[in-house]
C-alpha cells in the first residue's frame, strides 16, 4: 500500500498548530498545538539537542499518524518538508516503527507529493479550523514518551 504523507503548519513555528495528514484508500489527520510543541522543544534544549528538535519531532509526528494503518513493506511518501534533514527523518521514522510498533522492511521515501496531493488538502483544510474536532490530537507527553524510550537505547 502506498501512503502519501503532507505538514501543514511548520513544527518551527511553535506560536500555531502543526497539522501531518495522510492519504491513501484510508486517511488519517494528526495535529500538535503550540503548546505541546514549546513543551517539546524544551525537552530538546534541556537534553543540549535543540537542533534535532524539528526533524525528530516530524518524525515523531508521522510515527504517531500512521503506526495502527501499516503493514509490514508498505510504501511511504513524506512530502519535501526539510531538505537536507530528509535522511536522518527516514531513519528515525523507520526505527520508532519497528522499535515501538514492530513494523519492518517499509519503503520510506522524500517526494514533492504537490498541492493536489489529498494528503496536502486534508492538512491545509485542518490547519485552517480552530477546534482541530476532526484529527488525532498528539501531546508533548506522548512525543517525549517515545523520545525518553529512544533513548534509553542511545539513538535519539
């Protein structure tokens, strides 16, 4: 199955929500408030990491969108966020879905998936709402769940 994956609302802009949507034959809608990112990248500060804050947390973000709708070998296509990074953010993804929801041998590219994308529509459409009622809320407590668990292992 092919997944295509859409941000709405830069992770770097912690004073608005940041919205990750996904699309395939299901959907999915996931967003983070300002609040909950400020608490996020206070963690990174404290642990002398703030420049990982962004990427990791992407990664995070998606990990959270789409770890109950994956099988094992289906295709993943991020949407051209953060050029430069997109490696580090593929190799993240990869291991907090095989470490925390034991799904392997993902496919996981970095494409402009583009502005027709319905992925980029449901993200755009939900940034734009003020009660997000429609997505998955994610909290900073359960981002830096995942980011204490990581690291205990040494990879974050």
């Amino acid at each position: 199955m092919r997944i295509e994956i859409d941000q709405s609302g830069k992770i770097e802009n912690t004073n608005r929500p940041t919205v990750v949507a996904f699309s395939n034959k299901k959907s999915g809608i996931l967003v983070i408030l300002a609040k909950d990112k400020k608490a996020v990248q206070k963690f990174f500060r404290e642990l002398k990491k703030p420049k990982l804050f962004i990427h990791i947390t992407f990664a995070v973000l998606v990990y959270y969108l789409i770890r109950n709708d994956l099988k094992n070998h289906d295709q993943i296509i991020l949407d051209r966020e953060y050029p430069g990074y997109e490696k580090l953010i593929i190799n993240k993804l990869k291991e907090f879905l095989e470490k925390e929801a034991n799904i392997e041998g993902l496919s996981i590219t970095v494409s402009q998936i583009g502005k027709k994308s319905r992925a980029h529509d449901l993200a755009w459409n939900e940034l734009q709402k003020r009660s997000h009622k429609d997505a998955e809320k994610v909290n900073s407590e359960k981002i830096i769940k995942i980011l204490k668990s990581n690291l205990k292992s040494g990879s974050v």
